[in-house]
C-alpha cells in the first residue's frame, strides 16, 4: 500500500494538522485527494481542571477547517484511550458525523481503571462505532488504510497507516525526543520496542506523524511530522543501533522520573465513553472524579510519580 502510493498521488492523503499547546496533542485531518472524505485523528476537548470547564476551541478550529474545506467525515479515529487529554470525538461527530474508532484492545484498558474509577463497564462496541482489529482495512473516500497494533504505551495503541502516511500516536516522538512512556497499567517497555520495531520496518520514505511534541532540547518550534527513514537514523531511543534490552532500561529508568499526567483521571472518564462526558447528576450537574489515596491500577502505589519528593532547606540565620 505505501508502495502504490508513491507511485500515486493521488493515494497520497493530505495531511492538516492542528496543535494544542496545552497538552501538546497533535490532532490530524487526513483527506482523500479525490473526494471530499477525510478522517479526524485524536482530537482534542479543552478542560480546565482548576475550574472545571470544558471548552471546544481546539475541537471548533478543526471543525470550521473541515467546514470551509467541504468535507465530508468518514472517521473519527483514537489511536488509544489517552491518559493527558480529553478527547472530542463526540463533539465532533455530532458537528461533522464519522465513525468514532479505536482499537479493539480498549476492553484491556477499561478492566485496569474501570474499577479504580467505580465506572460501569460498559461494552466497548456500546461506547464506539467500531473496534479495530489488528491488520483490518478500511477507507476514507478512495484512500485505502490499515489499523495496526502498537501496544506498549498502552494494551490498545493503534497506528493507522493511510497511504503513504503513517499516525503513530504515542508510541514514537519525533526523533529527538524519542518515544512515549510504557509505565501505565498495562504498558510494557518490551512491547513498546517490538511495536516500534514494526512501525520501523515500513518503508523509509514514508511519512509519520506522531500525537505528542513537547519540544525537545534546542528546538524552538513544536513539530509532529517526520519519517521512518528519520526514525530509524537519528530516533535518540530507537534508532537501528538500540536493542531492545538497551532501549527497555532506558524507557524504564525515563519513566520512573516521570509524573502522573495531570489529567488522567478525567481523561479516563471522558475517553473510555468514547469521549462521552459524565451524565449530569439529579441537581443538573456533570462530575468527574478523582479516586483519593486508591491503589493504582497495577497494585503498585504510585505516590512517588505523583509527586517530586520534597526537598528539605534550612534557611540561614
């Protein structure tokens, strides 16, 4: 597929990408050169969790795009169920219409925080539209694409290759910022390495468009779009040079100086509902919670991520 379409222009998506620098999520609009369909990839619901709101800017800036472009939706795509930011497949979709899709590997992630969350374990093919298995094919208007299975960053990432491009969620960064964590409940460094591994072994030439930037060290601006061939020369955690057992110390030693992403908990409410809000309660009401002194998911405490450990000054007299 990624051969033919670079014979091909016209199997070549147009890529648009829209960055929030809040949470540093890159959402993408993938559109079929010959129709009007296009795809949204993980997009993002603004929340404050100081006040309590949500807002739609990130989600309206998508939307007025698609509007003025005469777009027609087929998909709304979660590459996994997101641990730092909401996201705003439902809002879109009832703006735009289009799928809400994940991997089928969600069920894994709602058994590990369902219970934390005391949320109902709904069935996933009641939450989303579809569920993806791995390897299975699927279209945006004349774009032929494959849903593959990353799993690491979390039981249920998924890469989507469209073609000659390939989003590859958290799994991978952009070269100089190397890859995402595998410390959630049900991530695993090992996995993480042979999921990259997979991604990496597609063609050199190919386009990758990665969910996070954060600005790595002695970059100025944020970027989301590299290649595989960039990947595998200069990623600074996975490049061709690292094996796994290298690769899987480093990710370990990286992730236990690593926080909490701070919205985790109403990430996990709004995304395992398919990007559903809580319902409002008998006084009108929606509430998210947060789980107080619980054991982490993987029976592990996990307050010394939470937090930094404080530091004790005596100040002089």
């Amino acid at each position: 597929m990624l051969d033919a379409a670079r014979r091909d222009p016209l199997r070549r998506p147009v890529v648009t990408s829209f960055f929030d620098p809040e949470t540093g999520t890159a959402s993408h609009v993938v559109r079929d050169r010959g129709s009007r369909a296009c795809a949204i990839i993980d997009s993002v619901l603004n929340f404050d969790p100081a006040t309590g709101r949500t807002s739609t800017e990130s989600a309206k800036a998508i939307r007025d795009f698609v509007d003025d472009a005469g777009l027609e939706v087929a998909w709304q795509l979660e590459t996994h169920v997101h641990a730092d930011h909401l996201s705003a497949a439902q809002w879109l979709k009832s703006a735009l219409g289009g799928q809400i899709a994940i991997g089928d590997g969600v069920a894994r992630v709602q058994a590990h925080f369902s219970p934390m969350l005391g949320l109902e374990r709904a069935a996933a093919t009641e939450v989303f539209d579809h569920l993806f298995g791995d390897g299975e094919t699927f279209h945006i208007g004349a774009l032929r694409a494959i849903a593959l299975e990353i799993p690491g960053h979390t039981p249920a990432d998924l890469a989507y290759v469209i073609g000659d491009a390939v989003f590859a969620g958290d799994i991978l960064l952009m070269p100089d910022a190397g890859s995402g964590r595998a410390d959630f409940p049900g991530g695993d460094a090992a996995q993480l390495y042979r999921s990259a591994r997979r991604l990496l072994g597609l063609p050199a030439e190919a386009r990758m468009f990665v969910g996070h930037d954060y600005r790595a060290p002695g970059r100025e601006t944020c970027a989301w779009e590299t290649t595989i061939g960039a990947q595998r020369r200069d990623n600074i955690h996975l490049r061709d040079t690292v094996d796994e057992a290298a690769f899987v110390a480093l990710r370990t030693a990286r992730d236990r100086q690593l926080r909490v992403p701070r919205l985790i908990f109403p990430a996990m409410q709004t995304n395992l509902r398919g990007g559903r809000l809580p319902p409002p309660e008998a006084n009108g009401v929606a509430y998210l919670k947060i789980p107080l002194n619980a054991p982490w998911p993987t029976g592990e405490p996990r307050t010394d991520a939470v937090l930094p450990r404080r530091q004790h000054r005596t100040a002089p007299p």
